[in-house]
C-alpha cells in the first residue's frame, strides 16, 4: 500500500473537539475491532478504490502503528502502520523500516504530532542497536510524505540535488523488487499495481502550481508522473544520528517559539 500521509474529512468535522492530537505507538495485535473499523473509515475516505480485505492483511503484516487521537474526545483521527525488518548489507547487520499506510484528518492537517512519533520511533531503535544501520523504506503517491524524506534525510534515494548512492539504489531495488515483484520498475523506481488498487481521492492533495517553485517537489512530480492514477515512487534513506538529532532541534526551537509567543500574548493582555 501506500506511505502517503493524506488529510481526510471536511475542516469543520472536528469543531466539537479540542483540535489537537495527541499519539501514541502501539503493537497492531492489540488494535480492538472498533479501531481497526475507524482507521479502514478515515482510509476509505482517502482513497477511491479501497478494500476492507486488502487493508486488513496489509494492517496484518506490520508490527506497530502510530494512532493519532484528537486530545479532547479521544477519537480516532489518524494512523500509520509500520513494519520492521532486520537485513544484512555489506556494512554489517540493519533495520529497515517500512512506512505503510498513512492518513491524517484534514482538519488536523499541519500538526507535527506524526512527525514526532515517528522520529522517536526511529530514535528509539538507533539507540537501541546504535551499531546497526537503520534505513527508513518508504513508497509514496504524494508530494508530502516525499518532502518529509528528502528535507530530512541527506543520505536518500532518490534526489534532485545529487546522483544516487550505489548501495542504498541497490538496497532499494532488492527490497522493492522481493515485496512488489514486478510491479516494481527498477529503471524509474516506480511501483505500478497490476490490479486495481486505491488512488487519492481528487482533490485531497493536489500539486498546486505554486508547490512546483520547491525543487524537491518538482522532482517527485517529474519522478513520478503517474502519482494522481496510484503510481508509488520508491525511496529508502539510511537514518543516522545527526539526522534525528537535526529532527529533536528543529521540534525544540519550534517549541521555544510557540512558548514565546504565548508568554508575549500573556504580557500584552496584563496591560
């Protein structure tokens, strides 16, 4: 399926609730039926072409998935499935982590509350075997999720800004090619399904003009011209230290800011 963080839901549907999420990492085995029903509703909503049957093995397959509830209600607002490899490259022993589907309410969309969890995922298993890489694999329909990788991760395939890494190409077409056959393109590194598959609702996120001014967008786009009918660009990052401490920076200063402003706006309201 798909790594495509899409937002879904009219801006007005969450007006009873708080209008901030909140998550949490949990084991799939432990999702009740009711939330496996919530999370398929706010994908059907995403996608035409949806199946029960295929997201449920899909949801089957993976180890964990990062909910996004609103903090308020607790409802279900969100979701993004996970699944964890251990992999041997010619520099040792990895981790390569599979982003599967991903959707947001668009009412909630711009939070970085995803982001976060998914980088303290990240963080947690480099700490945890510091010595192994870690690679993150990630199949993309949309402009976003691929953004979220190239402004984040240097070491990444593909990019606009430098010719591909031989070994992480060559990890990325070995992985692509044993989980999608041949439905996967090594030459384009594109993932095109051979029966009918689901495909971003028109509308939910389109490439404005304007978005093609940012060159990784405009590369994706031009990589894969085929996004708006279901094609998926293959991508894979090697994930290291300096990357994930660059993430925890650019939270704790977006932190600070917002702390600012609130102390300021409490400032100006004593007057």
């Amino acid at each position: 399926m798909t790594g495509t963080a899409i937002p879904v839901g009219a801006a007005s549907a969450a007006r009873s609730a708080s209008g901030r999420l909140e998550t949490q990492t949990v084991a799939v085995r432990t999702l009740d039926a009711a939330t496996r029903a919530k999370a398929f509703a706010l994908f059907q909503h995403a996608y035409d072409g949806a199946d029960r049957s295929r997201f449920d093995h899909d949801l089957a397959e993976k180890q964990l998935v990062i909910l996004l509830r609103d903090r308020s209600s607790n409802e279900l607002k969100g979701f993004s499935t996970v699944l964890l490899r251990e992999v041997s490259t010619r520099r040792g022993p990895g981790i390569v982590v599979f982003s599967g589907d991903t959707v947001i309410d668009r009412a909630y969309w711009g939070q970085k509350n995803l982001q976060l969890a998914f980088a303290k995922l990240l963080l947690t298993l480099k700490l945890r075997s510091p010595r192994r890489r870690l690679y993150w694999f990630l199949i993309s329909k949309g402009w976003r999720t691929y953004l979220l990788l190239a402004n984040t991760f240097v070491r990444a395939v593909p990019r606009f800004d430098t010719e591909d890494d031989r070994e992480l190409r060559r990890m990325l077409d070995a992985h692509a090619s044993a989980r999608f056959g041949p439905q996967y393109d090594a030459e384009r590194g594109i993932i095109r399904y051979a029966s009918p598959h689901e495909r971003v609702r028109t509308g939910l996120a389109p490439v404005a003009p304007d978005l093609l001014d940012n060159p990784h967008v405009r590369f994706f786009v031009e990589r894969n011209p085929g996004h708006a009918d279901g094609d998926e660009l293959a991508c894979l990052a090697e994930v290291r230290a300096i990357d994930l401490m660059k993430i925890g920076a650019r939270f704790s200063a977006r932190a600070l800011r917002g702390q600012g402003f609130s102390r300021s706006a409490a400032a100006r309201s004593c007057r």
